[in-house]
C-alpha cells in the first residue's frame, strides 16, 4: 500500500510539475500571435500610405484612365475602414471581411500595373519607378508579415490543441480560443493568365 502511495504521489508531483513547466505558454503564445499581427497591420498602413503617392504618379501620366485609379483609392478607402484588434482574429467573419478588403486593394493595385505598362513614358519615370519599387518592397513585406502570422497562430493553435498545453489552457485560460490564419481566395490560387 505504501509503494502505491508513493507511485500515486510521484504522479501527482509530475502532473503539477507539468503544468508549472507550461503555466506561461499560452499567453507568451498569444502575446506572440499579437505581435505578429500588429507587424501584419504595419505593413498595411504602409502600403495604404504609399498608394496615394503612386495614384498621384500615375494620375499625371495617365489622367483618362480614371476608373482604374478611383478603383485604387476606393480599395484603399475600404480597407481603412475595416480594423481588426488582436482580439477579435478569433472572430472569423470579421477576419474574413478584413482579408476581402485587402484582396480587393491587391487586385486593384494589379490593374493599375497593366495601366502603367500601356504608357512606357510613365514607366520611364524616376519617381514611378521608384515608387513602383516601393511598392513591390512592401507587397513582399506584407508576405513576409503574413507568413510569420501563420507560423505564430499555428504554434499558439497547437499549444492549444496538444497536451499538455491543452489542459493548463483549460485550467488557467478557459477564455483561450483558437486563432484564424490567412488563407487564399479562390481566385488567388489561379495561375494568372499573361497576355501580350
């Protein structure tokens, strides 16, 4: 009775021990998932910055083909209407609508592009171009932002669904959900179709 006492108790300790070990996990986790996100944001504000610039740039070049540049602004317009707190990535329509606006800016800005190479004097611009530059520099930092999103909710996620991260976060952080990632549009899976 007594070595079972003892066996009993050894796992008790180890059990405790466990969840002292992993006590911090889920809120360093979700700490980490924020973090990522407000990165995310940044490069979005830089971006929505950025496009008046290349709008008025483009404006002066190409000014009869408004409704692509007004088709510009309006994406860029929605997109500053929709702001996602770090609280509410475990709401999924609301991460949704977010994701829906600035794929419309990205599809936007994809049609100005096809305007720009109608008129190589405007691609000859320095200031286009270096705008342009800019521009493709801070799609690849919204990638780079967005990739290391996904790596921070897949950890915070697992820690969530794993033992025994699982148990302490029932224990501890009852309020603790699982977080949306991003994912691509149907039409963003196509292969684009290049024509000249």
């Amino acid at each position: 009775m007594r070595a079972f006492l003892i066996v009993v108790a050894l796992i008790i300790v180890a059990f405790i021990g466990l969840i002292f070990s992993n006590i911090n996990n889920v809120p360093t986790l979700d700490e980490n998932v924020k973090a990522s996100w407000a990165q995310v944001q940044n490069q979005y504000k830089r971006r929505a910055d950025l496009i008046p610039n290349l709008v008025a740039t483009v404006q002066g070049y190409a000014e009869h083909e408004k409704s692509t540049l007004m088709e510009v602004t309006n994406a860029r317009a929605n997109v500053g209407k929709i702001n996602i707190t770090p609280e509410m990535l475990s709401n999924p329509e609301l991460f949704q609508q977010f994701e829906k606006a600035q794929r419309a800016l990205s599809s936007a800005l994809s049609r100005l592009m096809v305007v720009v190479e109608k008129y190589p004097e405007l691609k000859a611009d320095k200031n286009f171009l270096a705008l342009q530059s800019q521009l493709e520099g801070t799609e690849n930092r919204i990638s780079v932002a967005r990739r290391d999103y996904i790596e921070t909710v897949k950890v915070y996620n697992l820690e969530l669904r794993t033992f025994p991260g699982k148990i302490v976060a029932s224990i501890l952080y009852p309020e603790a959900k699982v977080k949306e990632t991003f994912s691509a549009a149907p039409t963003e899976q196509e292969a684009p179709k290049v024509q000249f």
